[in-house]
C-alpha cells in the first residue's frame, strides 16, 4: 500500500510537470513572448516533445492496465529469435549511438525459432534496454545481449555497465508499483519491467534479475521453443 501511494505521487508530478510546461509555452506563444518565427517553432518542438512524453504515459497505464486484467489479446507465431533480436537493435542501433550507448549482441549463425507476439516481446527488450538507459552513470554505455539455447526454451539475457541494483531492491524491480530511488530516479511511470514481466508470463517463461559481479544488472528472460 506504501508503495502504490509513493507510485501514485511520483506519477502525478511526472504528468504535472510536462503540463505544466506545456501550459507555459502555450501561453508564451498567446502573450506574444515568442515573437519570432524561430522562437515559436523553438516552443513547437518543446511543446510536441512534453506532449509525447505524457501520451507514452498514458499509453503504459493502459497497456498495464489491459495486461492485469488480461483483456489484452496475443498472436503468436514462429519466430526466428536471433534474427528477431537483430532486426530491432537495427532499429534502435541511431538512436542508442547518439546516447553515446554501444549494443553488443552475442550472435551466431544458428536459428532457434520460439512461439511468440512480435509486438509484446519487442515491447519486453524495448523496456528492459531504456531502463538501463535511464540509470546509466557512465560516459559510454554498454548493453550486452545474449541467448542461449536450452532444451525446451531459450533465455535471453540483457546485461549493462551501470549502477546495479541494490540487493534490497533486486527482487522487487518488477513489482508493479516499483520505482527505484528517488534520489537517482528519472521521470517514467514505473511500470517498465512491471509490464515485460507481464508479457514474459504470458507466454509461459520466467523473468528475474542478478547484479553482476563486474558490475551492472542483468535481466534475464526466457521463452518457449517451437515445437518440431
């Protein structure tokens, strides 16, 4: 209960202080503050950005939402799990560089297909690499991807260069009210890995996390093979 009324606090100043800003350079442009064509797109973009940030918000809280209720629908198929990891870090390769982020994936010539929601499970790693983002304490950044194949499934592991977690905290950081240290946190609706832990389940895998003794937090995770 403790922690829900710290979550709910914490959320509300994440939406109150994008509106809050939102409202003031509305009202600069209205009063005439931003007198010049540069200076009103200058407000635009700032304005546009604030908006995405409360609409990615939202879209967390509905989406955790749907999962918690399980009123979300899933379309799983065959996936080749190497070749679906690379796809996405090619995606995401631009805008981890200029965060000065380096991804190494661990990848060889196999293929290994596992059952799975493309959408969902690019929502799992999408989660699981922006948290380490988000607390990164280093000048460069490295996220390192691996995955390793077992008999029925296969665990992917995604690893960082960052401040760990305390051992306290380990167990509870994919609790759905779980927001880290406020001393250290950044702005987001804490529901990150409260919502991959939510999808791995649905599709039958685990979900858990070790500090490494290199330093850094590993989050594991593991998916079903496809049979045959």
């Amino acid at each position: 209960e403790k922690m829900r009324e710290e979550w709910i606090n914490n959320l509300s100043h994440d939406l109150k202080t994008p509106i809050t800003s939102i409202l003031g350079y509305v009202e600069g442009i209205q009063d005439g503050v931003a007198s010049t064509a540069e200076k009103q797109k200058e407000y635009l973009a700032t304005v546009h950005s604030k908006a995405l940030y409360v609409n990615r918000l939202i879209e967390e809280l509905s989406l955790y939402s749907k999962l918690d209720v399980k009123k979300l629908p899933f379309h799983f198929e065959s996936v080749d799990i190497f070749a679906f990891i690379q796809d996405y870090l090619n995606d995401i390769n631009d805008e981890l560089s200029e965060k000065d982020v380096q991804v190494v994936f661990d990848k060889d010539e196999r293929h290994v297909t596992v059952c799975i929601d493309r959408i969902k499970i690019v929502r799992v790693v999408e989660n699981i690499i922006f948290n380490s983002v988000k607390y990164m304490n280093n000048e460069f950044g490295k996220i390192t991807i691996s995955i390793i194949e077992q008999e029925k499934k296969v665990k992917v592991s995604i690893s960082d260069n960052g401040p760990g977690v305390s051992e306290d905290e380990i167990s509870t950081i994919f609790n759905r009210f779980y927001r880290t240290d406020p001393s250290r946190s950044t702005a987001g609706s804490g529901l990150g890995l409260a919502i991959a832990s939510q999808i791995i389940k649905e599709h039958g895998g685990e979900i858990w996390a070790e500090n490494l003794s290199t330093g850094g937090l590993c989050v594991h995770f593991t998916l079903k093979k496809t049979k045959g």
